[in-house]
C-alpha cells in the first residue's frame, strides 16, 4: 500500500498575515498533522528568526507575533519538517511556505505588503 508519509514534507498554501492590537497573527492549515512545522520571521535586516514549532496538528492554527516589532517590512513564512527522516543526521524539511510580507510603522499602523 502507498504512503505519503515518507515523502519529503508539503509546505502550507493558505499561510495568512494580518494585523491585531499591538501584535501580529499568523494563520495556516499543515497539510499533514505527521509533520512539524517551523515558523519563521525576516526582519528588515534579513535576519530570519524562529518564533514557533506546530506539531501534531491537522486543523488551522493561529500564533501571534507578540514581540514589539520596530519600523520595517517582516515576511513570515512555515518550514516542513519530517521529523522521523533524516539527511545528514537533521530532520529532512520540505521547501518554505510562500513568504508573507507586513509593514509596520512607528504609528502603530499595520498595512500588509501585497
């Protein structure tokens, strides 16, 4: 019988950014609850940071950018990751999510670059 489970990870296709109070919320379906996903941000200097790991998870999942962001443009984006695969003794990862893009402004005003 055929598996997807040893196939190298999908990335999500239905990665949403969006603005709150003070915070930015991050939404995305895994297409696989067997997966992790690594969630990333680019600051405008290019610096990418984790900020958070889904695992087990089969239904959309929010997480909020609570960190107090300075002025600039910040892309998000989600890493695959098979967590019982490895290459090079590291879990073997899936190409990235499409990059998601957000300025923000000393304002407080949040406006998403599309």
């Amino acid at each position: 019988a055929y598996s997807s489970y040893w196939q190298l990870p999908e990335p999500p296709t239905d990665l949403t950014v969006t603005a709150v109070q003070n915070a930015i919320e991050l939404s995305f379906t895994p297409p696989s609850r067997y997966m992790q996903y690594r969630v990333y941000r680019v600051d405008p200097d290019g610096f990418q940071i984790l900020l958070d790991t889904v695992e087990q998870c089969s239904y959309r999942v929010t997480i909020t950018d609570e960190t107090d962001l300075t002025d600039g443009s910040y892309g998000y984006f989600v890493v695959p990751v098979h967590p019982n695969l490895l290459k090079n003794g590291s879990p073997l990862t899936g190409q990235p999510s499409e990059t998601r893009w957000i300025a923000v402004w000393h304002t407080g005003l949040f406006l998403p670059n599309l």
